[in-house]
C-alpha cells in the first residue's frame, strides 16, 4: 500500500497487488472472524481446570515448552489471522491485569462467539446481539457481587490465602506441591504488602530458578537472591554487617571516546604504563574502601588485578550483576546506584545483615543471598528443579499464585470456583431473559448457554458426563439456593467447593466477563475486510 497524489495535490492510495487480495464483507466477514476466533478457544478449552491437559510447543529455534498456562500457550503459538490475534490479546490482558485465569476468559470468550454465530443464522442483527450481551454481562456482575464471600485473614492466620493460592496452582504442572510452594506465594506477598493501602508491588519479589535438586527443595528467601558468586575464590563466603557499594562503573582505567595509539620501544615504558594502570585501579579501590563499604557490587566486569586488589584490601566483590537485579538491590538495601567512583560517600551505600554464598551440593552451582536488607520489602522464591522445561512451568505457576494473593490484599472478596459462580449467574441471566419482553432475550440466553460451557468444559475434561452433571448441580443450585455447588473435577465425592477449598477472587472473575464480552461486542462489529488469500 502506498499513498500517491493527483495533479491537485489531492492523496490517494494505491494497494499493490490487488488481484491477490480479496475482500469479504457483511455477515460473510462476520461469520469468518467467529470461525477463526473460535479455532483458537476449541483449542484451549481442552487446558482449562485442574484436569486440563497440558500443551507441547516447539518454537522456531527447537525450543520445547510444555504448559497449560492460557497466556503462555497463546504467545507461543503461530497465529497468522489478525481476528484470532485479538484472542491471544485478550489473554495477555487478563494476565497484565489480573495474573490468573487466561484460560478461562479465552473459553469464556470463544463460547459466547459460538452462541453468537447461531443468533446469526437465525437472522438476529449484530447490535442487537451487543446490547443483549452487554445486559447479561451486567446482571452477572451485579450477580457475582451479591454471592460473594468476604475472605477472613490477618498475619497471624493466613490459611485461607494458602488456600486461594492452591486452587490457583492445582491446575498446574507443580500440583502436587501446591501447599508448599502457596505457603511460599502468601509469605512472599506479606513480606512486601503495604496491608494499609492494600497495595502489593510485585517487583520486589523475584523468581530465581536454579536446575538440579528437586522440587520440594525450593526455598524463600526474605531478602534477594543472584545468580552470582564471589569474584575472588579466596575472598570470604559469607559477610556480616555488609555495607555494599552498588556500582554501574568497570573497575579499569578510563578509555578515550577518540582513536588512539601508544607504542612502546622499551622496558622501562611498558612498566610506567602498567604503573600507571596499577595507581587507577589503587584509586578506584581506595575510594571504596574510604567510604567503608565491605562489599562491591558492580554491573560490569573487572579483570585479575583489580580483584586482587579488591582482596588484599578484605573487600568482598560481585560482578556482571543484571540492571534488573542492581535496581532491585538498591530498593532492597536502601542504597544508592553509583555510576562514578568520584561519587562514593558513606551516606549512598546499602545495608544488610547477612551476605552468603550459597551452595548446592556436587553441582558446584553457586548463588549470592542478601538477608536481612535495609528495606525488608523484598523477598524471592528460589525454585529448583531437575530441568529448565519444569524451572520455567514453576515460575509461571508461581506468577499466577503471587497474582492470586494480590488480588485478595487489594479485595478480599471472592467467588467459589469449578464452575459454581457461572451456573449461578446463568441461572440469574436465565430467569431476567424469561421477564424480557425484547429480541436481546434471546442474546441473554445465549449468554446463560456460553457461561455453561466453562462447567461444562471441566466436567468433560475431568471424565465427567458433561450433560448430566450440568444438570444435576444446575437443580441443586435452584432447588436448595446453594451457589457454591461446582463440578467436582478431583472426585473428591462432593460438590461443595467450600469443603473443597476452591476460590477463585471475585476481582479475576469479573474481569473474566468483561474482557470476553467487549471482545465479542468487537468481533461482532467488523463486517468489512480486507485480506490476502493466504489468509483465508
């Protein structure tokens, strides 16, 4: 496509090949976009709940990932049709925002387009589809805020956090340690929380992975961990009282910006010149030691000499530490980043109780541990695991469990899950519909029909009949009022998910039905495209 202008002066645009291009409009286009959104959420609906299977994705480079997470799978898939795109955007919405639940709003999604597609056939007009979407939409949120249940915690009982934190890692890859690795998602997040803002930054708290050992090994630590180790092996492994000099300078002698040339004809110029380096480098050192820090911690690289010096004078040293983890230790510590040894003072260095090399058993794999800082509001979870596919599925599932637990410092309200919450507010939007007198009754039963498919969808993936346990907890929950009935994916022999345990946050709930339904209202609206044939 390219823009031209005539002999007025007026633009016009010219589309390059032209015969290659065809041009869909109406409820033709309408019809195709549905089809392929819908291809994209057949395909996740088989990963969604703790029965959900998991996905295989080899990228372009050989790499192997294995995962259930919606978010994940939708990024690493190849999707060439931009309608199917806007469903992997929807997902890294409900991640950006929420952290949990990709796979459900992509299935959440993806039904009601299916239930939409047949409003269509019926001859229905796609606005007043919307508007029928949009009433349903609000009557289940107005729903989920009535059924809602007030989560009681406080520092010194954070069982039902834990609790949260595993129905949120059981559908996962690491569910059999769920407990375990919850614990460490709720004291990560305390350890950080502003509890009288309500308001947690997960940026304080890192996921380091380390391979080797198992998982069960994993361990929290309430300070930072480096993928670093000391850069002198004499120096000591372990310092107490550390005042840390955080630099973003290389300890060498300053290069000019311009180009330059030094020849040397003798002996006693070579020995002047590594005089001369060697009083930079005394400089450099003497400048840290004045300011009394013990420990060095240094973006960049430094070579023998200086980290000799750097021992001789009982200076512990760290180099090539990430940006990232610099700015993290610097929040950690309460220290200044310094990137010029003209500006070390004593007032710009960090503290901490304890700095240990740490190591792990005959795998000579080392990390840096920074306990005890400054700013106590910093915390990581060092995962093991015996290889990089299942440190990577560890981490994700960790994201999701952290986000979960935010989510309830910020509102503590939450929905019971396995499918309760949506029979619910079917059975709600099902009633409302029978009172409409309106065509978008027939938008809000279709509505009610696409939140059974998430039901539905654990039902069939956990070996259930679908249909009759639809039904069966369907008459339950009008018959005895009880909106915390569910699918029972574990077998567990109840439908009660509060003896199970299973919540899910009323805030990633609600997000859920929003964002699907703003994405069919979007979909149902383009009836004009444009596209070469490769992608039909």
């Amino acid at each position: 496509m390219s823009l031209v202008f005539d002999e007025y002066g007026r633009p016009f645009i010219i589309f390059k090949d032209q015969e290659k291009q065809t041009r869909t409009k109406g409820l033709e286009a309408i019809r195709a976009n549905i089809a392929a959104a819908t291809s994209v959420s057949r395909t996740m609906r088989s990963s969604l709940g703790p029965n959900g299977m998991d996905k295989l994705l080899v990228s372009a480079d050989g790499d192997v990932t294995v995962t259930n997470d919606g978010a994940t799978i939708l990024k690493e898939m190849n999707v060439n049709n931009e309608v199917a795109k806007l469903m992997v955007d929807l997902a890294r919405s409900q991640d950006d925002e929420i952290g949990d639940g990709t796979t459900g709003v992509v299935v959440l999604a993806g039904a009601l387009l299916e239930q939409a597609q047949q409003l269509l056939d019926r001859g229905m007009h796609p606005s007043r589809i919307s508007d029928g979407f949009d009433r349903a939409c609000a009557l289940a949120v107005d729903h989920l805020e009535q059924i809602a249940h007030v989560l009681q915690r406080s520092k010194a009982d954070t069982s039902e956090l834990v609790r949260a934190a595993m129905t949120a890692l059981s559908s996962k890859v690491v569910n059999r340690h769920s407990q375990a690795l919850a614990e460490m998602c709720v004291r990560a997040v305390l350890a950080v929380a502003d509890l009288e803002r309500r308001d947690v930054n997960l940026e304080l708290i890192k996921i380091e992975g380390k391979v080797g050992g198992r998982l069960e090994d994993s361990l929290f630590v309430e300070g930072i961990v480096i993928d670093k180790d000391m850069s002198h092996p004499q120096m000591p492994k372990q310092v107490s009282g550390a005042k840390i000099c955080i630099l973003t300078a290389p300890f060498e002698p300053p290069k000019p910006k311009t180009k330059h040339r030094l020849e040397i004809s003798s002996v006693e110029q070579y020995q002047e010149l590594q005089q001369a380096e060697r009083d930079y480098f005394t400089s450099m050192v003497k400048r840290v030691k004045e300011s009394g820090a013990n420990l060095v911690i240094c973006q960049w690289g430094f070579d023998d000499e200086a980290n000799s010096l750097l021992y001789q004078h009982d200076i512990c040293a760290v180099r090539w530490v990430g940006g990232v983890e610099i700015e993290l230790i610097a929040m950690a510590t309460g220290g200044r980043i310094i990137p010029r040894f003209e500006e070390i003072t004593p007032e710009k260095l960090g503290h901490a109780d304890c700095v240990r090399e740490m190591h792990f058993g005959t795998t000579h794999d080392k990390v840096i541990v920074i306990e005890g800082c400054h700013n106590t509001r910093a915390a990581t979870i060092l995962v093991r695991g015996g290889n990089k596919m299942v440190l990577e599925e560890t981490k994700r599932s960790l994201h999701d469990a952290l986000c979960v637990v935010r989510n309830l410092i910020r509102d503590q309200r939450i929905v019971y899950g396995g499918g309760a919450s949506e029979i619910a507010c079917s059975i709600v939007i099902s009633e409302a519909a029978d009172r409409c007198l309106g065509p978008e009754q027939y938008a809000m039963r279709a509505f009610a029909e696409a939140l059974d498919a998430i039901p539905i969808a654990l039902a069939e993936n956990s070996g259930l009949s679908p249909i009759e346990t639809l039904s069966s907890i369907k008459a339950r929950q009008i018959a005895e009022q009880k909106t915390y009935l569910g699918v029972d994916c574990l077998g567990i022999g109840t439908m009660d998910m509060r003896e199970q345990n299973v919540y899910e946050t009323l805030e990633s709930k609600k997000q859920q039905l929003l964002l699907a339904t703003q994405l069919c209202k979007m979909i149902l609206k383009i009836d004009d495209m444009l596209q070469p044939n490769s992608l039909n």
